[in-house]
C-alpha cells in the first residue's frame, strides 16, 4: 500500500509565495530556491553577514539541542517545554518554584557569549532597559537571573502565539483586523520610542498574539537607548531581520526611531498582505530592493485596502528616513485614523458600552441607546456616523433630545449652554418639529472608545436634567 506523503507549505523568497509541498521536498517549483518557513528569515547582527554567506537566512547559530534543558531547572524555575528561538536565545516555558506560577525563560545562546563575552552586557543592560517598559500590548520583563553558565530573563508567559504563526493559521485578514493588530504593536512600540529606547527588530515573529486577541510585542534584545545628539553607543551594531531592515541599515548606519518605523511599514504591508514588500535570498541584492525598487502599492495586491492605508505605508517605507514619520508616536496618530475609519459604528459602540447596563438598538451607521437612570427616569441618546455639515470627513455624533424647541424655554435653554461642562444645546428638527437637543460631536477617523461611552452617559445625564428642569417629565 502506497503511503501517502504530507504536504506542508513553505516559503520561497524568491517567488515571494508559499507552495504546499511534500515533507521531504524543500525546492520551489517555481524557480528552483530552497524553501523555508518564514520566520526562518532570522535577525541578524550586520557584522555577521559576510561570515554568514550571501543568503539571507544565514546559518544557525545555536548550540547544543533545543531540548537539552526541558526538565531541568535553572535557578528557581522549572523547564517545562520548549517555546522557539531567535537569534540569540532560546525561550522556555517554566514554572517558578517559589511563586508557582506559569512563566517564560528567555537563554542567551552560550555559544554567542563565547565568541563575544559583550554579548552578556548587552543582553543584561537591555533587559533591565525593557523591564521598565510597562505597557498593555508589550511582554513584560520580570527579572534577570544566571545559573549552570547560563544567563537568562524570565519574562510574562503568554497563552498564545507568534503573530506570524497567527496569520498562517488565520489566513488573510480583513483590512479591519490587520489595521487594529498594527495599532496595538504601535501603541507599544510608542511608549518605547517616548522612553528613547529603539526595538531594531519589529516583525511578526516578535509579537505575541494573546488567547484574547491582543497583540504584545515581545522580544527587545536588541533594543537600544537612544543617545544624544543621535550618536550610536561605542560597539554598536546594526542588526535586524533583513527583509524588514531599513535601507540605511544596509550601509552601516545606526538603527534609530526611524528605522523602527520602516520596519512597521514593512509589518504593515505583510498584515495586509501576507507578501513582503522586498524578496531576495541575496543579502545584497535585498539591499538593493529596499534602496532602490518603487514602495509596492498595497491596493496592488489586495483591492479592499484603504488608500489611507496606503498613504501610511508609503511614508514610513520611504527611502530617505527624513521622509518617514519622525518616531512611533507619529505613526500611531496616522494609524489610529485608518482603523477608526474602518471599524463599524457598532464595533466602536460595543467597545465603548462594555460592562454598562444600556440597550443598544440599530443598524449600520445609526443606534439608539436607552441608559438607565437614578429613580425610574432613563435617557435615549442617539449615535450616528455622518458626514460633518461644515467639514467633508465623517464625524460620530451623539445627541439627546431634551425638549420642544418654544418660546416658553430658549431663554433657560441659552443660559444652560453656558453652564453645561460636557456638550451643548443646540436646535434641530427632529421628526418633523423643532427640538432642544444635548449634542456632541467627534471626528470620526480618531474618536475612540472612551470618548464615545464618556460623551453617552454624560449627553444622557445632562438631557434627562435640562428636560427635567424644562418640562418637568420625562418623553424622551
């Protein structure tokens, strides 16, 4: 009986396409390279490309098994399973002894440390640096330890896994999905930017993706403290992962702020499309491509991309960093626009209402909700996504009717307005008659979920007062 061979799909960095293949088949199809797995496409030290040879997945540096130490223990933690590795050290899921608790131990790579003892400093002085980076979307570093020779961080452990691997299983996410995803690795990559540290190796591969969904970035082995005046440290080498490299990386330059940016770029572009934007197996033929080939237009190759995305992803790709956004934060900004004009009105609606006891009723780009009130009294307020009447872009607006709009209340209604710390009153037609109206309005590409539940609950609060104090009952 003939046994059937399993197929897996592989990478070829040629073609820039995965091809399902047979387990014991490693050749492209297509053009004849050797495939791989992706995330194969390890970070480098530059200095170590000439001695790695021409091809960009470069030789494997580690030594020993990835298994040798799965059941040991090292210092108070207890290996328990082997999670993956970069390019300077092995992760391990452990248990600490003292605290019984799950964790993850990152191990420097011993063979590292003895072709450059430096390689301890720099891994210890830039965990201590990323231990004080708290922030939701980033992997916690809890603290520093060396045992048997080895020298070693325990980290958060996350039930999950790598982006990359999310994506493999996910398939190709919707524009929505993937903008959000980038948000988050954003926000993170912010906060670091803000304390001047610069991560040098943004990818997929180093961000975590929780059982929740949310995206941790992880791995800040190479991050490094920005210096003054923008000079490098003594015995700093660039490094990276070279597809997502910037093309000043290339030639030597220090990796800074900007060049975190680009490799967000090139982040970007793989969410969206599950292509990179620059193939080559050639270390220097790759340089070239990221120095001088057209940024790839993402509507190219996936229809339904925004051309404000787009418009992100040719900035921070462009070639000369001045023409990028100056840091993270920046980006963010940009970013936080695209998604918040890509999520529906009910998504942004369900952030933002989340452990409240309101109704939420509607369709598409107008809700109606209800919020309860102190005795038997409740407020409706109305959400709408509409284009602005004296701006083109959308706006979110949030209004509750407080009363008729007569004679017999426009004095009060003018001397409330200026007395109401959130919203204002305003007149409006509203089925037919004029109305008194609570309202307030948000740009619709950056209004978040905070602000709509504080803007809700405070419209409400405030219209059910004003109609109280106006009409003495309670219609709307």
């Amino acid at each position: 009986m003939e046994q059937t061979m399993i197929q897996e799909k592989l990478f070829c960095h040629g073609c820039n396409e995965k091809f399902a293949v047979a387990d014991d088949e490693r050749q492209c199809p297509q053009c004849g390279q050797t495939l791989t797995e992706l995330d194969d496409a390890a970070t480098v030290e530059y200095a170590d490309m000439a001695a790695r040879g021409t091809m960009v997945g470069g030789q494997d540096d580690s030594a020993g098994s990835d298994e040798e130490l799965i059941g040991t223990d090292l210092g108070i933690y207890h290996l328990n399973a082997f999670l993956g590795k970069g390019g300077m050290a092995r992760v391990y899921r452990a248990k600490h002894l003292m605290l019984e608790r799950p964790c993850a131990i990152k191990v420097l790579n011993p063979q590292l440390v003895a072709r450059n003892p430096e390689y301890v400093k720099m891994f210890l002085s830039e965990a201590r640096a990323a231990a004080s980076l708290v922030h939701p979307n980033v992997v916690t570093i809890h603290t520093i330890g060396h045992d048997r020779g080895l020298h070693f961080i325990e980290m958060e452990y996350i039930i999950g896994r790598s982006l990359h691997r999310f994506l493999e299983s996910a398939g190709r996410l919707d524009p929505t999905q993937a903008t959000q995803f980038i948000v988050q690795i954003c926000s993170a990559l912010a906060e670091a930017h803000r304390m001047d540290m610069v991560h040098r190796d943004i990818k997929p591969g180093n961000v975590l993706v929780t059982s929740s969904g949310a995206a941790k970035l992880a791995d800040f082995g190479l991050a490094k403290q920005v210096v003054a005046a923008g000079r490098s440290p003594q015995g700093y080498t660039p490094a990276g992962t070279p597809y997502y490299m910037a093309p000043e990386l290339f030639t030597g330059t220090p990796a800074d702020k900007r060049s975190d940016v680009y490799a967000m770029g090139v982040t970007y572009f793989f969410l969206l499309s599950s292509r990179l934007p620059y193939v080559d197996q050639s270390f220097m033929e790759l340089a070239v491509r990221h120095a001088k080939d057209p940024v790839p237009d993402i509507r190219q190759v996936r229809s339904d991309a925004p051309d404000e995305a787009n418009a992100v992803i040719q900035r921070a790709l462009a070639k000369k960093p001045a023409d990028r956004h100056a840091d993270a934060s920046e980006l963010y900004d940009e970013l936080r626009a695209v998604y918040g004009g890509l999520r529906s009105l009910q998504s942004l609606l369900t952030d933002a209402l989340a452990g409240t006891d309101v109704e939420l009723q509607g369709v598409g780009n107008r809700f109606t909700i209800r919020v309860p009130l102190p005795g038997t009294r409740s407020q409706g307020v109305v959400v709408e996504s509409c284009r602005g009447a004296a701006i083109a872009e959308q706006v979110i607006k949030i209004f509750s009717v407080c009363g008729p709009a007569n004679d017999t209340y426009f004095r009060r209604a003018l001397e409330l307005n200026a007395e109401m710390p959130h919203g204002s009153i305003a007149i409006e037609q509203i089925d037919g008659r004029l109305c008194f109206v609570m309202a307030n309005a948000y740009p619709r590409a950056t209004c978040d979920p905070e602000e709509i539940r504080r803007s809700v609950l405070m419209i409400a609060k405030h219209a059910d007062q004003v109609e109280q104090f106006l009409t003495t009952v309670d219609h709307h």
